[in-house]
C-alpha cells in the first residue's frame, strides 16, 4: 500500500490525508447537536425526582398548568395523601379555579388536622374567595399548629385579621390584588402585586 501512495502526486496525497482526518473527526463527532453539545443521557439506574418537588418548583415559576399535571402524577404514583391533595389545591388556586381547590383542601384538612401547611393553604383560599374572618380562624389554627414558628403564617393571619377589620370599609377601588408566593415544603403566602 506504501508503494501506491507514493505513485500519486503530492498535492493528491495531501487531499486523501485531509479526507481520512475529516472522516475520523466526523465519526468522532456523529450525534451531537449542531452547536456541539448533547443534553445528558439517561441513567436507567437512577430514581425519578419526586414529583411533589417538582411540582413545587413549577408551582414557584407560575407553571400552575404543568404544577397541576406532575401533581396529579405524584397521586397516581403515591395515593390522595394530604401532601398531593393540598399541593393539588393549591396548583388550583393559582389556576384560580377555587371551588376545585376548596374541596381538595379542605379534603386535605380533614385527612391530616395536624399538618399546618394544609391549613395555611386552606387560608391562602379562603382569602381569595374574601372569606376573611374563616380565613382568620384557619390561620390561627395553622399558626398555633406550628407553634407560631412560620412567619407566612403569621403573616397570612394579620392579613386576614386586616381584611376583616376593614371589610366594611374596603370599596372595590381600594382592594388590592394579591398572589401566592411559595416559602418551601409546599406552603404558601400572599403578596401584594405592586
């Protein structure tokens, strides 16, 4: 094979050792993406993230839609815990489609009276449905439930205790708009939209 290379001219010789270098670099490099890059692989071994988590961080993106889907995901793989019916109400919430989310979290309060981060949520409801003094009422419980250690829920309870206060003097010109803010572990608080 030498002796046939070396019959061609050299400027042959240089086309065919450019072409065998361009065809090992195209083998090295068949698969990725335009750019160069290629997204991570699969590891068959590895666990799936947990859906609650990750509807949680959708939930605090304002994906409330996708939150909704990979909540009702996380029922299909673990049941209707108080975890997935009060995270399913609060994704409803978001959606604002609140008679949905009444009935879940209200579901969610009945299975687990103890978890004040279902209450909390129930309030967050209760306050967008202007249900104040209810809404006060569930605060407190969620607030004296976690032993007055969350500071949202405090200060959904002296929301709540505002609006009521001044319920009767709220016109809808003065109302202020509000929307849910996620503080971690699925719970949730209002703020005021500047």
């Amino acid at each position: 094979m030498n002796a046939e290379i070396r019959c061609f001219p050299s400027g042959f010789r240089r086309m065919l050792r450019a072409t065998m270098v361009f065809a090992m670099v195209a083998s090295c490099t068949e698969g990725l993406s335009p750019n160069g890059l290629d997204a991570p692989g699969i590891d068959a071994k590895g666990q799936a993230e947990d859906s609650i988590k990750v509807g949680n961080r959708l939930m605090a993106a304002g994906e409330y839609e996708l939150a909704l889907e990979t909540f009702s995901r996380a029922a299909l793989e673990q049941g209707m815990t108080p975890q997935v019916l009060t995270s399913l109400g609060t994704a409803n919430v978001g959606l604002r489609r609140l008679g949905q989310a009444e009935k879940l979290l209200r579901r969610a309060v009945e299975d687990d009276t103890d978890w004040p981060v279902a209450w909390n949520n129930l309030g967050v409801l209760l306050m967008e449905k202007q249900e104040y003094p209810e809404a006060a009422q569930v605060f407190q419980r969620a607030y004296a439930l976690d032993n007055g250690e969350s500071d949202a829920i405090r200060d959904n309870l002296r929301l709540a205790l505002a609006k009521m206060e001044n319920s009767v003097n709220n016109t809808p010109q003065e109302q202020q708009e509000y929307t849910l803010e996620q503080l971690g572990d699925g719970q949730f608080t209002l703020r005021k939209i500047q």
